[in-house]
C-alpha cells in the first residue's frame, strides 16, 4: 500500500494501481525519456523530479501533460535544458557555474522559461537552490521511486534479453562454422542452452577475468566464452552471458527456472540464472 502522494496532509492509503494511475503521466514521461530517448535510468529520475518539482511549483500542474504530448526531439531538448538546470544547482557559487558552462546566460534553457512563463531562469534556479534540491529529494523518494520501478524493471529486463540473444546468435554461428573440427564436449549444444546469465550489482564492478577465473577455480575448465554487458564504454557492466562448453555443468551452478543463485568475487555480490531461451517460453 502507499500513502497519497498528491497532498502532503492526506495519509489515505492506496493501492499500487491507483497510485501508478494518479502518476500516469510521469510514467509515460518517464518512459518516453527511458525507452524513446535511450537516457540513463539514474539520469532520468533526477530529470523527472525536476520536471515534477516544476509541474508542482511552478506550472500549475499541467506541465508533465503538456510533455508527453510532445515529439520525441521537443522531449530530448527539454531533457537538456534540464541537465544544464540541475548542474546549475550542482554549485555553490553562481559565477563559478557560469565560468564552467563558458558562453551560456539565460537564453540557453528557453523551453524551459517559456513553460513557466518566463518565471524561471538559472539565476532564479540557483537562488531557490536549497529549496529545490529538497524537494528533488523528496519526490524522488515518494513519487519517482515507487511509480516508476515496475518501468525499469520491465526496461532492464528487456535490454537484458535483447543482449543475451544478439550475443547467443553471434557465438551461434561461431559454433556452426567451427562444428566440423571442434572436438569440445558439448559443442553441438545451442549457445543458449549453454548459457548463464550472470547480473552485478551497481557500485561493484566486476570484470570479465574475475568472472572467469572464479567460475575455473570453483568448477574447473567450464568456460567457453563470456560477453559482458549492460555498461557505456568506460561503465562497469551490469550483466554478462557466460557460455559453459557443456550444459550439463549447469546444474551444478544454478537452479532451472528463472530461480538466481547468489555468489560473492573478492567481497561483490552477483547473481547467477539459468538463460531460459524465448523457444523454450512461448
């Protein structure tokens, strides 16, 4: 159950349907700038509780509508001109932002003065500095958190499958070539149905040889191939897909099902599951 996030004196409890149908619109927002735009999940709930700070405070609640309404390149502006808001509030000192931003003034957040009626520029953000970042912080917690974890956890999930199958068909046909001379036990098997799906933890990154020489440690020469991924370039991946040379080591690793197995590399959590193909679950 939640508490009615729409009053700050209202303390009716409501179920999670009601609450994810009050917040519609941040959701299909928040969707558009996740999915559509392809933002960075933590990126984008700092985005949306500006944007709902705004719509509270500001706009007189029809901003998040107006929004959603718009085109997706109308959103991405919108999105940035909120990026260079919150790294306004990032500073201390108002000079030292302008300084760091180098040619910016009050022109470079247009949208964003025209939905509130010109009623804000950086330097009004920056002044209202404190006030907004607590309020930030607050909707994070009670709106952002709660009405848009379902979103995320279908989007990663996605990603995830999308991932693993681009990776299962590319060693797939490695495999197909390779099948007339490879004498590797279980080499005939589909890559999928050689597959663990291994998830990390964010702030814990584990890289692709600790993997490696952890799973060879414990179970032996298992190991044919890991594919990391789930990170922009320099990010830690959050997810991996290690191809065994037999399926029948996986057992031993995990249970069948979707059911995940906890493990621990040099003090970092990770989580283990057996990759049930999209064949297998239709």
């Amino acid at each position: 159950m939640f508490m009615d996030s729409s009053s700050s004196s209202s303390s009716l409890p409501i179920t999670r349907e009601e609450f994810n149908a009050f917040h519609s619109f941040d959701r299909a927002l928040f969707t558009r700038i996740v999915v559509s735009l392809k933002e960075d999940i933590t990126q984008s709930f700092q985005v949306m509780s500006f944007l709902i700070y705004l719509d509270r405070s500001v706009c007189g609640s029809k901003l998040i509508s107006n929004l959603v309404s718009l085109p997706d390149h109308s959103i991405n502006t919108v999105v940035d001109e909120v990026q260079i808001c919150r790294r306004c509030l990032s500073y201390t000192h108002f000079p030292t932002f302008l300084a760091s931003m180098g040619s910016i003034n009050a022109a470079s957040i247009p949208w964003i003065r025209r939905m509130t009626g010109e009623k804000l520029t950086l330097a009004v953000i920056h002044l209202n500095r404190n006030e907004i970042i607590l309020e930030m912080t607050d909707i994070l917690n009670t709106i952002c958190y709660p009405a848009f974890e379902d979103i995320c956890v279908l989007f990663e999930t996605h990603k995830e499958r999308k991932f693993i199958q681009f990776l299962c068909g590319q060693q797939g046909t490695s495999n197909r070539v390779a099948a007339g001379t490879s004498n590797v036990e279980g080499q005939h098997v589909r890559a999928d149905d050689r597959t663990i799906f291994l998830k990390f933890s964010k702030g814990y990154p584990i890289s692709e040889a600790e993997v490696h020489d952890y799973f060879t440690r414990r179970f032996g020469d298992i190991v044919e191939a890991i594919h990391m991924g789930g990170g922009k370039r320099k990010d830690q991946a959050m997810y991996a897909c290690m191809v065994l040379r037999s399926a029948a080591k996986i057992p031993e690793i995990v249970s069948d099902g979707l059911d995940r197995t906890k493990f621990t590399i040099n003090g970092k959590y990770f989580w283990a599951r057996r990759f049930i193909p999209n064949r297998k679950i239709r």
